[in-house]
C-alpha cells in the first residue's frame, strides 16, 4: 500500500494458518497495489478473491453474498457482477438483500433457509423489523412462503392505514390503529351517542371538536375509479379492463380504454369518544334505544295487556306491572346489543379469513410459478386431471382473465401471439407445460380469497391435486377443501 503496509489479497487460509500455528513468516507475492481505496480497485479486488474462491476452498454462501453487497455497493451494476462472477442476474439481486443481513447469512450458512427464502427474511432484518425475522426463522419451510405474503400483506395495510389516517391526524384527531369491540369500556362509539335534546351527534359536531374523539380508517373492498386526467368519477362498468395490459388496444365500442382510468381505495372513518370526555361533550348514550322490532313486539303485548285490564289509578297491582315491563325492555336491549355485536365480530373475523385467504392465493400463484417454469414434462398426475378438467367442464378455457392469468405463470408478456410465438419452436414437453398452465390458470381465477367460504367441489378438486404434486395447503384451504373448521383457525 502507498504507506507501506502490506495487505492480504489473496492468502486468507494461508495466514490464518500462519497465526494459528504461532508464525511469523509466509511465503508470499508482493506487489504494488494499483488504485488503492478507489471504488474501482475494491470491485476488482473482491471479484477476483470470490472467483479464486469458487475455484479452490469456496467462500460459504453467506460469505458470497457479502462479498455481492460489497461490489454493488462500491457502484458495480447488476449486469458487470454476474458476468465476472458468472452467475445469474437474478441471482446477484437475491444475494445483494442477504449480503446486507448478518442474520440471513447466518440461515444460509446453516441450511435452515434456501436463498430466495433468505432475501426475503432480509428485507425485514435490514431495516429492525424483529418481529418478522422472528416469526419467519420459526416458521416451517413449507408454509415459509404463505407466512411471508401473509406479514408483507399485514405491513402493507398498515402503511396504507396511516396514509389514510393523515389528514385526520392533521385536523386534531387521535388515530387508533386498530377497530374498537363494540364493548371497549375506555370509547364510546359515535353511532350511540346523542346531544342533549336526544338527537344523533352529527359529523359537523365531531369536526368541531376533533381534540376530543378518536378516528379508526377501515378499508372499503370497493375501489373507486376515476379519469385520470380530471379525477372525475367514472363507472367501471364503461371500462374495457381487458384493454389494461394492451396500451395499443382499440376498447369494445362505447366503452373506456383502461388507460384512461385510475383507482383508488375508499376508506370509511369510524369515530370514537373517550368515555372520560363524554360530559364534557355535552353528549350522553340514548339508553332507551332498541331494536325496532323489539319495540313494536313488546308494544302489542302492552297493548293486548291493558285491552284486557285497564288499570285503575289505585291499581296496586299498575307497579309490578310497570316494573316486569321496564325489565322486559331492558332485557330485550341486551339481547339486541348481545346480537349486534356478536354480528360485528362474525364480520370481523371473516375478514381475517380473508386475508388469510389472501396470502394463500399468493402463495399459491408463487408455487405455480416455479411449477410452470420448468422445460422438462409436467408431474405425471397432471394428465389425468387436465383431461378430467376439459371433459367435464367444456368452456373452461373461454376466460380471457384465466388466459391473461396463465401468461403471466408462464412469464409470457403481451397478447396471445406471443404465448403462441412461444411454443412455436418448443419441445413437446414444454407445449404439456403450457397446457397444463392454462387449466391451471383458469382453475387457479376462481379460487379466489374468499373460497374458504364456499363448498365449491370444483375449488376442492383443484386444490388437492395441487396438494398432490407438491403444495403444501395453508389453514384457510384446508377450510376450502373441508377438512377444517374456520372456526377453529387461529387469527
């Protein structure tokens, strides 16, 4: 080096052996180093200790993918590492997000993780999310990839959520980042509370004091669309979607190009008063409130009651009865209450089966993938269930959605021309592949993330083959397919 010192660049093993065994000499090459420090000198440097490494002792894959980090951090692109490394892009990509993880190296050292896997559990691991890293190295290779959709999806709604939240935060409003049970004791929901001439606390009342209530974001499942150049709302309904991945497409006549068009989520805002800022409110829960039809039955039998026996004023008996009905009343808000809200949380928690439902469709997509991707004859029981498929159900590949689906299995961009281009030279097992995809995909566009929610024989055929040639079923298709109890799925 230009101070003089001298520096290891190829000799690792051979001083580390050397201070191992108490020497103080090696024999070695010394040279002048070219460039010292420049980013380029070290690009080059690290390239050629991992090729002289591949080709003698090699470097552990955790060591490897350090030494790719290096060189893309030094501003060695993609392309130049793979080439002097000869190795695949898309490789080089993986071993960047482990090559920055001291844990995922460690994985892969170990064997608990493949590579792929690995990246994944490094994203998290980079920027502190212990709590995913935590819960991946715990999680079973098989259901590794449905658990990682499953907390990518979680972490994605909750920034979508705080987006949302803004403007409220911005008005003077406290944001829960999770819905309220009907039951919290701390909040009061804004649906039951009532100003003092007994009516409904109104939008422009919570706005006027934002500093008092607390706002939770839901997202809607409806989306709304609008024209993308004057944001105006449109009708999805006038919208050719099946334009969206053809730019150049002329839409069906009368109709909207999709390009033309954008969507955005819709969100609801649900209020909530803390129930220490009720008097100060000037607000109060209407407690004589109950369900319309509780009230009309127990009117009739009030009435039917005193039809039979006007009560005098020195009834003494005109109490009691006063008392069995107010008793009546308030057991029937009870059970309306009870009833409202073991309905919300039913609702509740079919939502988060449907979330689980979908990361396992993800998953699943994630496993067809790789299972189309291959050149060499399908799993040997897929020829039986394609043709099963064809002859029982004869329309099943009239779908647009399901061919645009299986192309993108098959990785194939742009029209139907193109999947057909990419057959034209194939081998014979590579044109099985892609039949097999397009019975796949057209199975694989109706098993939805809600299809845990019904007895769908076609979805059950469908997932057990899969089950049969290699995909591991996720809870929430066990459900699917009727081997398991949504209820007894934890959330």
């Amino acid at each position: 080096m230009p101070d003089g010192t001298i520096e290891v660049r190829d000799g690792q093993l051979r001083t580390l052996i050397a201070l191992e065994l108490g020497l103080t000499r090696v024999p070695v090459w010394i040279t002048t180093a070219a460039d010292p420090g420049t980013a380029e000198a070290e690009i080059t440097r690290i390239s050629d200790q991992i090729t002289v490494n591949d080709r003698r002792i090699p470097l552990t894959d955790g060591d490897r993918a350090a030494g790719i980090a290096q060189m893309l951090d030094f501003g060695a692109s993609v392309t130049r590492v793979a080439r002097e490394l000869q190795t695949d892009r898309e490789e080089v990509k993986l071993a960047e997000k482990v090559g920055h993880s001291p844990t995922a190296r460690q994985i892969v050292d170990e064997g608990q993780l493949d590579f792929e896997q690995a990246a994944i559990l490094a994203d998290y691991d980079v920027v502190g999310d212990t709590d995913a890293v935590q819960h991946l190295l715990n999680t079973p290779p098989s259901m590794f990839t449905f658990e990682a959709r499953r907390i990518a999806n979680q972490r994605e709604e909750r920034r979508k959520l705080l987006q949302a939240s803004l403007p409220y935060a911005a008005a003077g409003f406290t944001i829960l980042t999770h819905d309220l049970d009907y039951a919290d004791p701390k909040f009061l929901s804004a649906t039951r509370l009532y100003t003092a001439d007994d009516q409904p606390v109104s939008l422009a009342q919570i706005q006027a004091e934002p500093q008092r209530w607390a706002v939770y974001c839901d997202l809607l499942e409806d989306v709304a669309t609008l024209d993308r150049e004057t944001g105006e709302p449109v009708d999805p309904d006038t919208v050719d979607w099946a334009t969206a991945r053809y730019p150049d497409a002329t839409p069906t006549q009368g109709m909207r190009h999709a390009r033309e068009v954008e969507q955005h989520d819709l969100w609801d805002a649900y209020y909530y008063l803390p129930t220490d800022q009720l008097d100060a409110a000037g607000l109060h829960e209407l407690t004589d409130t109950i369900e319309p039809d509780t009230v009309t039955d127990l009117s009739d039998r009030h009435e039917a009651d005193s039809s039979d026996t006007a009560p005098a004023e020195d009834d003494p008996d005109a109490a009691a009865r006063a008392e069995a009905l107010a008793q009546q009343r308030a057991e029937a808000r009870a059970r309306a209450e009870e009833e409202r809200r073991q309905r919300e949380l039913a609702e509740q928690r079919a939502t988060e089966l449907d979330k689980l439902g979908k990361a396992a469709m993800e998953a699943r997509r994630d496993f067809l993938q790789k299972l189309l991707s291959r050149n060499n004859d399908p799993p040997q029981q897929a020829s039986s269930f394609v043709v099963t498929s064809v002859i029982t159900e004869p329309g099943l590949l009239d779908s647009h959605d399901a061919t645009v689906l299986a192309m993108d299995l098959l990785g194939v961009k742009g029209w139907r021309s193109e999947l057909l281009s990419s057959i034209e030279n194939a081998r014979p097992p590579r044109c099985r592949v892609v039949l097999l995809a397009l019975v796949l995909a057209a199975c694989e566009q109706r098993t939805g993330k809600k299809a845990w929610r019904y007895d769908d024989p076609r979805v059950q055929r469908y997932l057990r083959f899969l089950a049969e040639i290699g995909h591991t079923l996720t809870p929430i298709e066990q459900v699917a397919v009727g081997d398991r109890d949504p209820d007894c799925i934890e959330i």
